[in-house]
C-alpha cells in the first residue's frame, strides 16, 4: 500500500467535517510536503477527532510550534 493510500485511510475520521477538510488537504498539499511534514501529518492524526478539529479550525493552539506551517497550510482550504 502506498503511504497515500495509508495516510488517507487515517485520515477517515467520525466526523464529517474533519473527513472533509483532511481529504482536501491531501489532494490538495500531500505530494508537495517533505518526509518532516508528512510525519508531523501522521502525528497529528493520532490525536482525538475533536482536538484535531479544533487544531484544523485554529480553535486550539498547536501543541508544539513546529506544527504550525502545516496547521496553517491546512487551514487555507
């Protein structure tokens, strides 16, 4: 399976919203991220739907400051 394919499996969330915004996200950004932001992705896939959604919204301060490119990136849908 390709790290595509198994990124956007994890990105099928329980919420709606979050499924939205994370698909656009890949079609839109995944093949111009490096291996840094890629990882920093599958970080933040491992937190809860709901934190995400507020780290995706700018509802919730980033939980490290490195994150912020890529939760910025993810914001301009």
């Amino acid at each position: 399976m390709a790290e595509i394919d198994r990124i956007r499996w994890r990105c099928r969330r329980g919420m709606l919203e979050l499924d939205l915004i994370l698909e656009r996200f890949l079609e839109r950004h995944f093949d111009r991220l490096d291996a840094e932001e890629r990882q920093m992705l599958c970080d933040l896939l491992e937190r809860p739907d709901p934190e995400l959604l507020e780290l995706a919204l700018g509802g919730k301060a980033p939980p490290d400051r490195r994150y912020q490119p890529l939760l910025d990136l993810l914001r301009t849908q």
